[in-house]
C-alpha cells in the first residue's frame, strides 16, 4: 500500500514520454520557439498554478529539432502541496502518493488534448536515488530510411527519410558493426565546451523490412549531440558507395569533424527506449556517470 504523503520534502516523479517532433524546435526549452520541454513545463505549470514555484523537468537526452520519441524519460521534483493538488475532487483524503504519481500523466494529457503530439505514458513515484539522465545506463535509437527499392508510405513521411538511389544494406551493417566499443567518437559528435566525446557503443545494425524500408537500430550508454546522424550518414554513404567500409574507422579515428559524409536529416530518428540499472543501483550509476569518461 503506498503510504500517505508527510509534510515534508519533495517527491521524485518519473515521466515516460512519446512524442511526434516535427513541428517541436528539439527537447530543451528556449525562448520563442515550441519545444516538448516547454510545452510540458507550461501545461505543469497551469496544473499547479496554485503551488508555485513552477516545476522544471531533467530528461535523459535532449533531442534535437525534429527528431521523434517512443520511449522517452525524464523526471520532475514536486512539493507535497502540489502532490496533494493532483487529488481529484472528492477523492479519499489519505490517497497514496503513488497513486498521487499517476495522476500527474493523467492531468497533463487532459490538458494537452486528445490530439496532442506530446503524451504522457506513465507516471510514477521515483525509486531512491533515480535520475531520469545520470541513472541511465543506456539509450537506444532508431533510424528509418526509405531507398528506390522500398515502398514509399506516405503515412510514414513524418519519421521516414527518402533516399533517391538503391543502398547496399549488408555493407551498411558490416560498417555499422566494426564502429562498436569505447572510443572517441568526436568525428561523429558536434563539440561543446566542456563535454567528452567518448562513448561505449553497445549496438548498430541495419536491416531491410518486408516493405523495403532500412531501419538502423542504435545502443550506447549515451549519444554525443549529433552522434547517431552522423553514425547513420557515414554507413548510408558506404551503403551508396561514396566512402570504402575501411574508410569509416579511419574517420572515426583521425577524431575530426568532416565533410566525407552528410549528417542524415531528423525526421527519421526516434529516440525508443532508455534502460536503468536495478533501484538498488541507480544512485551508484548516477555517481559514476557524472565522472567524466576516459579511454583504458
């Protein structure tokens, strides 16, 4: 049974997120522009607009302009008051937090409609010690490219990228697969002050569907900005035949931004799922993720 919620100290709430990110200008807030932090900011905001101060949300990784998620995660700090707010009229007065915690989804996504291109799948209490960003132990993305051999669906063409000739998908994932381990990957990464560009990648491949279309599959404990459409535009250019498989480990090795292959457009990538370690472990990764990474 969830315990009732005491009078002090805040609540961790993780969100499970899906999002459509055509007409969103990326994850992160910023002034002027529509971006899915905002927008769930806002609407959180007009939920608790009796309970300043407004709450702000940490997510596991930023996503660029247009770029979509299935499975995306983040997490927000409320204060007992405004736990308590999400109670619906009449309800039990010693409801549970936890149940506290789902209520929050449900509030957001009556306010944002029925038609909305932002949703909440989940809401619930935070175990101890998690992080939506530094607990994470890994993401996983998708990829969807539409070459002259596949169908082209226009239902699709909000997340798929059309390529006008025919890949060579078995020399894509031959390529994609030499890339894999810890490196640094600054070549595949657009640099900011202060941040590494090292990184373990746990998994790429590239397959064809029934219907034609490529879909590249990506794992690693974290992507650098920019990293997974530069890893797909350098395999798509050894599947087209403008760069030798050989040629994208030496890319990858000289660690130098380059213009031998194209960093592929947003709207074929999906961020699909964020992985965590066991509760037990999450404030442990946290710790460790905070330290900065280095190649042994």
């Amino acid at each position: 049974m969830d315990a009732v919620i005491e009078e002090s100290g805040t609540r961790r709430i993780r969100l499970d997120i899906s999002y459509d990110g055509t007409d969103f200008s990326g994850w992160a807030r910023q002034p002027g522009l529509r971006t899915v932090q905002g927008v769930l900011e806002e609407t959180m905001a007009t939920i608790l607009r009796r309970y300043p101060p407004h709450p702000e949300l940490t997510v596991a990784g930023r996503t660029d302009a247009g770029v979509h998620a299935t499975g995306q995660v983040a997490h927000v700090d409320l204060a007992p008051d405004q736990l308590r707010s999400l109670r619906r009229r009449g309800a039990p007065a010693g409801i549970g937090e936890g149940e506290l915690a789902a209520l929050l989804g449900q509030r957001i996504n009556g306010v944002l409609g029925a038609d909305s291109d932002v949703v909440v799948t989940r809401s619930a209490l935070a175990p101890t010690g998690f992080d939506s960003r530094f607990s994470a132990s890994w993401r996983r993305y998708r990829y969807r490219i539409a070459d002259a051999a596949a169908v082209h669906d226009p239902l699709e063409r909000r997340r798929t990228v059309r390529h006008p000739t025919v890949l060579d998908v078995d020399a894509m994932d031959t390529a994609a697969r030499a890339l894999l381990g810890l490196h640094d990957y600054a070549t595949f990464c657009k640099p900011r002050p202060h941040s590494t560009t090292i990184r373990t990648l746990r998994s790429f491949a590239w397959r064809r569907q029934g219907d034609g279309v490529l879909v590249a599959s990506l794992e690693a404990d974290a992507f650098c900005h920019s990293m997974v459409r530069s890893l797909v535009g350098a395999t798509v250019a050894v599947g087209d035949g403008s760069l030798k498989g050989d040629d994208i480990l030496r890319l990858r090795d000289d660690r130098r931004r380059t213009g031998e292959f194209l960093v592929m457009p947003a709207k074929g990538l999906v961020l699909t799922e964020v992985g965590y370690p066991p509760d037990d472990e999450l404030a442990e990764r946290a710790e460790r993720t905070r330290a900065r990474r280095e190649l042994i």
